[in-house]
C-alpha cells in the first residue's frame, strides 16, 4: 500500500521585485567574493601563476590515479 501523502507546498520563488534580505545579503557576499578573488589573481606574478598551474595539473594527475587505483581494487 502507498503511503504516500500530499501537502501543500508554497512556492520557492519570491514575486518579482521582492527579494529577503538574506537574498540581498548573499548576493552582496558573492559580488564581493568574486571580485576579492579575480583581484588577487591581477596581483600575481607570472612565475606564481605557472607555479599554480603545475600544481593543479599535479593535483589533477593524482586525483584521477587515485580514482583509477579506487576503480581497479573494487573489480577485484
């Protein structure tokens, strides 16, 4: 037997024109985090960013041997 049951639920978007305040807030968070962080890569050095570059090839190259060594032990 299902027993599943049905309520009421109100809807998740706001009219438009009206937005909360967390709304407002977050947003204004985001705004600023994204340009505190595009800020900080203008003031990189080239040498920091090829350095940062190796190190996400590097991460990514473990990241996927790990998976595969993950993947290979569970076949067998």
């Amino acid at each position: 037997m299902n027993s599943a049951a049905f309520t009421p639920v109100s809807p998740l978007v706001r009219p438009a024109g009206r937005t909360s305040l967390f709304g407002r807030l977050s947003r204004r968070v985001g705004l600023a985090l994204v340009a505190w962080s595009s800020e900080s890569d203008r003031r990189r050095s080239p040498e920091s960013i090829a350095e940062l570059h190796e190190l996400r090839m590097e991460a990514e190259r473990l990241r996927n041997d790990r998976f595969r060594e993950v993947t290979f032990s569970r076949l067998m």
